[in-house]
C-alpha cells in the first residue's frame, strides 16, 4: 500500500511509512534535498531509531562551518538500547544539528521524517544513495538476515 508520498513498507513485526521525497543509504540514514535553502537534511531511519531505542542525548563534535567528508564521526548519540557514533553522509560544509533534539528528544524516536532529523549539511550527498525502492529491497535482505533467512 503507498500514496504519493510515502512507501509502506512490512516485513516480519517491522512495519513504517518512508517519506519518497528522501535519498537512504545501507548505514540507515535518510538524506533529504532542502532546494530552498541548498542544503541536505539527514537524519536516521526508523529501522535504525528502532535499533537504538529512544533518544536519551546526543552531541556534535563538530562546528558550524566546519569541512566534512563521507564517513567521518561527527558526534554520537545514546539511546536506551545503544549508543552509536553518527557520521557523515555527505561531502561538504557542517551546518549545525537539530536543536530541537536537546529540548524534546523524544521526536528522535517518534518522528524521525519530521521534527527528529540530525543535522544539516551544504553538500553532496553519498553517491551510493539509494531511492525508497531501493533502500526497501536492502531493508528485505537485512531483516532475513537479521533473522538468520537464507537467501
């Protein structure tokens, strides 16, 4: 079942809406193209805040205007389930992270599309980005495995 903006996806007891306005990558974040202020919008899926569990803090490391490239460790973030590094997802200028996190971080894990995004950059994003179909197709094969299905 979709509509026009969003995909639903269900697999196993794991089921969401992803926005199809977003690029994802395999390390389950979701990048969004913001035309009107030339920035990216990132933020973490909700298979990965699934995994981490609610927000309990988090923290950038780096500074507004600061030079970034793929990969790099940008700050990290704590859940009730883990703590995990978060990285950069685009080559480019570091913008600034979510403030609203700080003061509400429950929206990390209720509205990870919306309200709860990470952090912006002026960039290019990943070139292995993938579109919603692509990203769900990945998604299939992590939750087999996950799950220990043979392909």
């Amino acid at each position: 079942m979709s509509d026009h903006t969003h995909h639903y996806y269900k697999r196993s007891r794991f089921k969401t809406r992803l926005p199809r306005d977003r690029m994802y990558l395999k390390s389950h974040y979701w990048i969004l193209s913001e035309p009107e202020t030339q920035m990216l919008r990132i933020g973490f899926t909700k298979f990965s805040v699934r995994m981490l569990g609610e927000m309990v803090e988090s923290d950038f490391e780096v500074k507004a205007g600061a030079d970034i490239q793929l990969g790099e460790v940008l700050g990290w973030i704590e859940g009730f389930k883990a703590t995990t590094d978060i990285y950069a997802v685009a080559t480019g200028v570091f913008q600034h992270g979510n403030d609203l996190l700080s003061s509400d971080p429950e929206l990390f894990f209720k509205k990870p599309y919306e309200e709860g995004w990470l952090y912006r950059v002026k960039g290019e994003p990943d070139s292995e980005a993938m579109n919603v179909e692509e990203y769900c197709d990945y998604l299939d094969a992590t939750i087999d495995q996950m799950q220990g299905v043979e392909a």
